[in-house]
C-alpha cells in the first residue's frame, strides 16, 4: 500500500496540487486499498463500484464526500496507474440542489454582539462576514495578509490554489487593532495562532464556537462558518453589488456558483412584479 500511496503524492506534487487536496486524495485511496481484497492490477470499474455501494449504503457517507472520493479515484486510476478503460465507469453521485443557510442581518448582528466581550472571537466573526472567507482562508491569514494603506485583505493559496485580495472595511481593521491590542503575547505571524506556538489555529476551534454561541442567541438555524460567508454574499448583492463583483470577492472560478445567491437574496426575489399583478380581474362576486 505505501508504494501506491507514494505515487500518487508524487503525481499530484508534479502537477501542483494543493496540500490540503493531496492529503485528502490520498486518505482517500488508503481507505479504498484497506478494503480491496484483491491486487491492484486487477481492479475493474466493478470493484469501484462495489466500494461506492458500500459508501452510500453501509457508511452512508454525504453526496459531497462521496464525490470527492470519485475525483481522487479517477485521478489514481488515469494518472497514477493509467488503466485502459475510461474512469468514466466511476461514477459520481447526483445531488438534490438545497439552497444555503442564511443568516438577516438581525441575526448577524446579534451573534457579533454577544461575541463583542471577547476581542478575538469578535474579530474572527467579524472577518468571516466582512470578508467572505472560508474558515480555512481565515486560519490561514497572516499578519502580513493585512494591507491597511491601500485597506485591503490577501488571501494567500485558497481554494484550488488561487490567490486574491478583499475588501478592508474601516470597521474590521478597528477590530483587528482592538484585538491585537488585547493580546497578551502579541501574534507574530498568524493573524489568529493556535495554542500550540506557530501553528495557525484549528478550524474545528470556531466551528465549535459559532455552535455555541448560535445556541446562546437561541438562533434555530445550522450556522457554520460558512454560512457567514453565504450571508456576505447574500447581502451584498441585497445592497445593489453586481454578481461579477461578488465573483471575484468570493473566489468562484465559475459565475454560476454566485448565481446561486440570486435565489437567496430577498431584494431581488421581492422587487420582481408578478404577473397576476399585471392583469385586470373582474370582481369574484360577479
């Protein structure tokens, strides 16, 4: 197995894979060899799918990671061992399309305020909705992230390897200051460290966080921290921004995932004339 395991970091590192994706590949490729009770060379597209009824039906995993299970197998099996029947036979999984959690802002501003007595859980809910970062953007983020002469934030390496620049609104920076005025042992390169010295902190350290103080606001909803990222955009474009713009402050490779916050945002849904609206209607007493 480790002799598969290593050719298949070695092929994602020549092609620039992200560190995060490598990992995850390759977890994924451990997981499906601990189970193949067969050689390697011998695996056909019905083994794979024998394994993807065994994740849906007996592990039950989500449609999301059992698609990313798809991607890391048919990148093992064309570029790594280069089999000769299409990895096409590997199928992925069809998804109902759900629409987002999203929070009003009543709702945001209430969690920003019952996170206000502690300066660092303020300015990591602050930087998730004035931002749009993903949590693992805003771990991620480093002191030297922040440009506040020209008030803008850089995001180093996010999704699929991209880099890109937000917004610094006046309000955040003053957060940003008042936290790092706080600290007792200042931050030195992460703009957010974990409590082991010079590791950035822990995703699983806010998610945890928002639970509880979801919880405390007596908010109903599932807020996660990407659901700060679905309402800055969802406000966004209820305030007049254009989709390109969220487009490009959100990181989407493809304009098609912002258009999903068309059907979110209620400005735009409540702003369209209906059409019964337009037609003349005798009295239902005539």
């Amino acid at each position: 197995m480790t002799q598969e395991l290593e050719a298949m970091r070695k092929a994602m590192v020549i092609r620039n894979y992200a560190t995060k994706t490598t990992s995850t590949y390759i977890a994924v490729l451990r997981k499906f060899l601990s189970r193949l009770e067969k050689p390697i060379d011998s695996v056909t597209p019905d083994d794979i799918r024998d394994w993807q009824y065994f994740l849906v039906h007996t592990e039950k995993v989500s449609w999301s990671h059992f698609n990313q299970m798809v991607c890391a197998l048919r990148f093992y099996f064309q570029k790594v061992r280069n089999v000769d029947w299409s990895v096409k036979h590997i199928p992925f999984q069809r998804t109902t399309k759900k629409l987002p959690a999203v929070m009003n802002k009543q709702e945001v501003s209430l969690l920003l305020s019952l996170a206000r007595k502690n300066p660092r859980h303020y300015a990591i809910l602050a930087t998730l909705y004035s931002t749009g970062l993903r949590i693992s953007e805003l771990v991620d983020l480093k002191i030297s992230d922040i440009d506040s002469k020209n008030m803008l934030l850089h995001v180093r390496q996010g999704k699929g390897g991209k880099d890109r620049q937000v917004q610094l609104s006046a309000e955040l920076l003053e957060i940003l200051r008042d936290y790092y005025r706080s600290c007792h042992v200042k931050p030195q390169n992460w703009l957010f460290p974990g409590k082991i010295d010079g590791v950035c902190m822990h995703t699983s350290t806010v998610q945890r966080y928002i639970h509880r103080l979801t919880k405390k606001a007596g908010i109903k909803k599932n807020i996660t921290p990407h659901t700060f990222r679905h309402s800055f955009a969802t406000h966004l474009l209820e305030d007049g921004t254009d989709l390109r713009t969220i487009q490009a402050l959100l990181g989407h490779s493809d304009i098609q995932t912002t258009e999903k916050y068309l059907h979110i945002a209620a400005h735009h849904i409540q702003t369209v004339r209906n059409p019964l609206d337009s037609l003349t209607l005798g009295s239902s007493h005539e």
